[in-house]
C-alpha cells in the first residue's frame, strides 16, 4: 500500500489510497460484508487477478452503459442486493469507471436509507476526476444526469495499472476532463491554458498516438492545487517522460507503461 490522500467532505473526511498492488491482493477490498457492483468488462479482462471477488455470491457484474445508468436498471441491481440480504451495516464497493460508480453510489444514498461504499475507479477519468466530488447522477429514461445525490465514498483505491487495457476513446474522455479540470480553474487560469491549447490539441491528436502507448498525464505547473489536481499529480512517477508544451503544461509518463 502506498501514499493516501485525506479528503474533507460535508459528512466528514475519506480517504484515497494509491495502491499499485491491489491487484495482487483484492480480498483486501472485503470489509465486513461486502457487495461488489463490477463493471463487466473490469470482469472479463482482470477474471484471474479478480477471481476471489468475482466468485463471491454477493458480487453483482454491470455492463457500462448509458441505458445501465438508467433509474429503470438500477431497479433489477436493488433486487439482486435485497436478494443477496444486503443490511444497513453492509459495504457497497464499485469498482469500474464513471458509470459503475454513478450506480453504486446512488444505491448507497438511498437503498436502506444509505450504506456505505467504497470506490476502485479503474478509468482515467474516474481516477483522475469523477472520483473526487461526492456527486451521483443517474439518468431517467434518455434524460441524462437528472436523478442525484451528494454522498462520498468511504475510500477510494487507485491503482494506475486499471488504466493499460482502456481503449483509445476513453484515454481521450479521462484528458478532456483533466483539462477541464484545470480550465474552470478561474479566469487567468483558463487564459493560461487557452495559450497553449493548439499545441496541446496537436500533441493528443498527433505525437501522441497511438494512444494504446498513451499512459501520458498532463500536469499543469503554477495552477492552483485542489484534491482533483493532486491526484491527477500524483499518478505521475516517470519523470524522464515529461515533455513540456508552451510554459505551462507538462505531458508525462505514468507507473502503468515504464518500459
Ligand atoms: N459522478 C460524477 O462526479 C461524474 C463525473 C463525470 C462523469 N460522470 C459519469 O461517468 C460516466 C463516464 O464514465 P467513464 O468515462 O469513467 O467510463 P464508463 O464507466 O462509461 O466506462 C467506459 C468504458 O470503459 C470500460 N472500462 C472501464 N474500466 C476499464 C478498464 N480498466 N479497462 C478497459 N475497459 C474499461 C467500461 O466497461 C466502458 O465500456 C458518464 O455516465 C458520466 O455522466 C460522473
């Protein structure tokens, strides 16, 4: 187990624990009992690592998908937990990107009237972004985002190693919100980054690729830190990587791809 961050939240501090070797041991992920919603592909690609999770009878695997994050299909998920005897002194864990956690996390706030959970964000952008804010947003019918609550996880678990197997489209989604991240920073902030824009665009669009090789960060140096930022900081290691753009923005290598 490595470096944890402290975050402060309106129902007190939670906590995010750099763990590059979670996968070597999962079961620490049990705390009491503990139901795990999945994401099937998380499933499917680390089956053997995740087998101790995977074959216990309370662990639910969710396809990804927009229609999944649907109040309609979250309805069969409560059924399985009721099924399943899920109590209020049990722990939701998520492991999975931006919609397996907008799923558990929205149980968690309302299934018995709120549970605990704990978050495995195994996507850039979860780990670099969605994590960190407390929000939940399920959508009704095509109606994007407009169910929610506010209710942050116990922990969160990061282990960069998640990031290898992510396809192209969404190493993209997770750098579109670590610039977003920094842009809605305030006014000098967005002007900082607005100047290097093209050459950043050009660099994601270009030297970049291809993204499969693309385990890159982007750091930005005088920003203001707040929790999202030193987290994305800290999935950073590879110093030797960094390859500067315009003053401001530092493109680096992460643990996931030392060669
Ligand atoms: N709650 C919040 O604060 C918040 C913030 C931003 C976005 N969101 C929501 O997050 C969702 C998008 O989330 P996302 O971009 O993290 O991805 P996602 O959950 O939509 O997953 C994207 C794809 O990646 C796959 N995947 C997940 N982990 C993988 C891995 N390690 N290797 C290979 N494939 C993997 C999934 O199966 C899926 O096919 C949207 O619904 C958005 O509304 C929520």
């Amino acid at each position: 187990m490595s470096e944890k961050l402290v975050i402060q939240s309106h129902r007190g501090p939670y906590t995010v624990a750099f763990d590059d070797t979670l996968l070597s041991d999962p079961a620490r992920l049990f705390e009491g009992e503990s139901h795990f919603l999945i994401d099937a592909n998380v499933a499917r690609l680390y089956a053997s690592d995740l087998h101790v999770i995977l074959d216990h009878p309370n662990t639910i695997t969710i396809e990804a998908t927009e229609e999944n994050k649907a109040i309609e299909k979250t309805i069969p998920v409560i059924e399985r937990l009721i099924l399943n005897r899920v109590r209020r002194d049990h722990t939701l864990v998520a492991m999975g990107g931006g919609i397996i956690q907008d799923i558990t996390c929205f149980i968690a706030s309302t299934l018995l009237r709120g549970l605990p959970w704990r978050f495995v964000p195994t996507t850039l952008l979860a780990q670099a972004d969605s994590c960190i804010g407390s929000k939940s947003s399920i959508n009704l019918g095509s109606t994007k985002n407009i169910l929610g609550t506010f209710n942050p996880p116990r922990d969160i678990f990061i282990h960069a190693g998640f990031l290898e197997t992510l396809e192209e489209k969404d190493i993209q989604s997770g750098v579109g919100e670590i610039i977003k991240v920094h842009a809605i920073d305030g006014i000098d902030a967005f002007d900082r980054l607005a100047a290097d824009f093209d050459r950043l665009f050009d660099f994601v669009q270009t030297e970049s690729a291809p993204f499969e090789q693309f385990h890159y960060f982007m750091v930005f140096r005088n920003f203001r830190r707040n929790a999202n930022k030193t987290v994305i900081d800290k999935l950073i290691v590879e110093e030797t990587h960094i390859k500067q753009i315009g003053d401001e923005i530092l493109i680096c290598k992460t643990s996931s791809n030392l060669e």
